[in-house]
C-alpha cells in the first residue's frame, strides 16, 4: 500500500518532468545568416563567374563578405574574386561589389580591328556595381549590375550576373 501512495504522490511532478521545450533547439535567431554560401550563378559575357558558373562566399563579418568562383566564359573559363559590402540587417541586403575576374581564352573588350591587342590569349577585367542579396536562413538570393574596365580598353562595359545559393 505504501509504494501505491507514494507513486500517486510523485505522479504530478513525474508527469512535469516529461514536458521537454523542443521550441528552441532547432531554430536560429532572427536575421541568422550563413557564414559560408555556395551559390550557381549566370550572367552576361563580363560576369564575374561566367556565363554559366559557381561562386563560394565567405561572411567575415555580419555587413562584409568575399567570394570567389569560376565558370564557362565560351570559350574559355572566367574566374573571378569578389568583395561585397552589405547595407541592412537581417540578411535582406542591398550592396556594393568590387570584382576583378579573367577569361583564359577570350580578350574581352578587345578592339576587333587592332591586332596587337588581340594577341593577348587573356584578358581582366573590374567591376564596380550596386544590387541586392537575400543571405537570410539557407537560402541565398543574389542580383548585382555593374560598370566594367577592361585592361584592353578604356571604353566601359556592362554587367549583370546572379544567382540562387545554400548557405551553411
């Protein structure tokens, strides 16, 4: 009898003992964003990373991040280095970008008509431009246009490259 009326004595607080908060453990904090994000990107002849390409980012701090990729440049492959300041919180950014990138095989902004510059097999070229990312969660959304300098020339070009990325 005894063991009976001690076990109705501690039922309540067995029973509170059992209620675990499993609110907490998997999310993460508004305006999480991911250190690392690995995004497929595409864009015009003087994108970054290619026409068709790949980019990994790297958050060095919640407003700064550095990205480096490469992708198809037909012909050739288009690598390219990235430095990108955020504007806003929360993972929802506007932001500035300075590129540098290169095709291996295609002098991009050459003079058709001027041989000598064409003898060159490469070319590099830097970006300056405005555009928008969403880094908030997993998910990574990015859209950027910028002015283009080439080494060939000084007439300036224009791009436009973006992508959908995960981040972790």
């Amino acid at each position: 009898m005894r063991p009976l009326a001690l076990l109705l004595l501690l039922a309540p607080s067995l029973a509170l003992a059992d209620e675990v908060d499993l609110s907490h453990g998997s999310q993460r904090e508004a305006g999480y964003q991911p250190t690392f994000v690995v995004r497929l990107e595409a864009g015009n002849e003087f994108a970054p990373f290619g026409y068709v390409g790949g980019c990994l980012s790297y958050l060095v701090d919640p407003q700064d991040a550095f990205e480096l990729g490469a992708g198809g440049g037909f012909p050739g492959a288009q690598i390219g280095l990235s430095a990108r300041h955020f504007f806003g919180e929360g993972g929802t950014h506007f932001l500035g970008e300075l590129f540098i990138a290169g095709n291996t095989r295609v002098n991009r902004g050459a003079d058709q008509s001027t041989s000598q510059v064409n003898a060159a097999g490469s070319s590099l070229w830097t970006g300056l431009g405005f555009g928008f990312e969403q880094r908030a969660d997993f998910l990574n959304f990015s859209v950027a246009g910028n002015i283009i300098f080439t080494t060939s020339n000084f007439t300036p070009h224009w791009s436009v490259h973006g992508g959908v990325g995960f981040g972790f």
